[in-house]
C-alpha cells in the first residue's frame, strides 16, 4: 500500500504551522530527528506507525488516519512490479526490464491520478537509464536519470543535488547517476554523489546496503581496500538488521575482494558465504558473475 505523499505532507506542514511548532522543539520531544521531520513535510518519507504515533500528540490529531486518507488505489499491484523489478536489478537480468517496462506504461494509462501517474513515469525512465547504462550508453543515461529526477524535483540539476531534500525513490535513482559518473571517469564526484546518498538515509532503508556496496566499490577502485572493506562490512550489517538478504551476495564477494587485498588470510570465506547465499535466493546469474570474478581478479576456482 502506498500513499499520495505530497498531499500528506502538505496537510502535516500546515497542522504544525497552525500551532506554532518548530521542527527542533518536535525534535526534542519525540526524538524524530529533525531531518526526519523536513523529510516528511517535503513529501519525500513514508513514516512508520510509531513514528505517527510518537508525533500525534504534539500535533493534536490523529496522524494514522490522516495518512491513510491520503492513500493512493490500486497500489498493491504497482509495487509488487517494482519488487519484482529491484530484484531483476540485482541478480542482473536486465534483458527482463523491457516486460516490466511494458506493465508501468499500462498502469500509467489506467490511472487518472496525476500523482501516481508522475511516480509512474519517474520509475519508466529510471528504467530507460538502467537499461542505456547496460548497454554502455553512459551519458545517455545520465541525462535519463536526471529527466527521472527533475518529475517530482523540476529544479533539480547535477551541480547542485546536495540542495535537495530527496525522498527513498530519487536517492535511488542519484545512486545510479553516481555509478554512471564512475563509468565517466569522474570518480571524485561519484563518491561525493554516493556519500550524500548514505547521509540522506536512515539505515533501515531497503537501498541503503546497496549505497555502503557502491561507496564501497569505489574505494576499491581507489585501491583504499581498508575503506572498501569497511563499507561492505557496514553493508552486511544493514541487510542484517533489515532482514533484507538478497543484496548479501554480492556484499560478501567485495568483503573477501577487499580482505584478498589487505592480505588477510579468511578472505576465502567471505567469497564462499557470497556462493552460498546466491544459491539460497536463487540468483544463479550472479553466482556465476562471482564465481568468474574470483577467477579473473584473484585466480581462484571456487566450483
């Protein structure tokens, strides 16, 4: 179930306005961080039940129901689609895309609603921009996942993102622009790029292992193997906690890249934990990618 965001956070700025409340006094009281409460009055965070719950007294109302009259139809289906295409995304079957393609543009026909429809069609071209990216179309994408960006941010340009409040969807689609730049050869901005991506989230977020995973091939690339490994490590920590496990994979192969690197001698295992769990979820394109990484990067036969 999802929600019209904009709306909600329209209505939760003018409840606090009308008592006169500051961010930082709702802050002290409840111990929402204060970033959480700009997050939610610009639309761009979904907050939990505790989180409404904590917040209601102080706004004097009922925040749960005011959320769920702010709920979008016929949502269940949309993000069972947009499950389905995270974990495309990450077991690399990319040459899927194009159905899942073909079902957002048909939601994108079927609904009148003008938010929902604008979300709908933010996702469309991120999609555009992960497929131009697989076929090493890099400024092509680029400038696809800036047009993703500019829907729901319409001032929104690469030289100043760090001006933005950013909801969950528009890190993601910033994290992609990040690694695009790496492929660009701007290595520098792309780690800036990846570490405003970490700071914007809080850690329970589905993306943020794949951010530690992305920061963390950079440092690799940097050869800065300590940073690497510290940032995988915090990436499996994160999935843990989450309980999100299929990003693990490909988080344990950088761990034992990265300890192979430093000269640690357990580094083996981190690459076998990598196998083992690509194989419980099933994601055999990418236990392949592994097993031919170890062989090309390290000379090692893990079958």
């Amino acid at each position: 179930m999802s929600y019209n965001l904009d709306l909600f956070s329209q209505k939760l700025r003018s409840i606090r306005k009308s008592l006169q409340l500051h961010k930082d006094y709702i802050a002290d009281k409840t111990g929402i961080s204060a970033k959480t409460i700009v997050r939610l009055e610009n639309g761009k965070h979904l907050p939990n039940l505790d989180t409404l719950e904590l917040l209601s007294p102080l706004y004097k109302a009922d925040l749960v129901s005011l959320l769920v009259q702010c709920q979008l139809d016929n949502y269940q289906a949309f993000t069972s689609i947009t499950n389905e295409i995270e974990n495309k995304i990450d077991n690399s079957e990319f040459d899927k895309l194009e159905r899942s393609l073909k079902v957002l543009k048909n939601f994108s026909d079927s609904t009148n609603n003008e938010y929902y429809k604008g979300f709908i069609l933010q996702q469309i071209l991120f999609i555009d921009g992960i497929l131009q990216y697989s076929r090493n179309e890099y400024n092509l994408a680029l400038d696809t996942y800036t047009k993703a960006l500019k829907i729901t941010e319409p001032d929104f340009t690469l030289d100043k993102y760090s001006d933005f409040v950013l909801s969950d969807t528009e890190v993601r689609i910033l994290m992609n622009i990040g690694f695009t730049l790496d492929k660009l050869k701007e290595t520098k901005k792309s780690l800036d790029i990846m570490l405003f991506c970490k700071d914007s989230l809080d850690e329970t977020t589905a993306i943020y292992p794949k951010i530690c995973h992305n920061i963390a091939v950079i440092y690799s690339k940097m050869e800065i193997f300590s940073k690497s490994l510290a940032y995988y490590n915090e990436g499996i920590t994160t999935c843990r906690k989450s309980r999100q496990p299929l990003g693990l994979g490909l988080l344990y192969y950088g761990k034992g890249y990265s300890k192979y690197k430093l000269g640690y001698d357990n580094y083996l295992d981190s690459f076998k934990t990598s196998i083992t769990l690509c194989e419980a979820f099933g994601q055999d394109k990418l236990k392949e990618t592994i097993i031919s990484k170890c062989m090309e990067h390290c000379n090692i036969k893990l079958e």
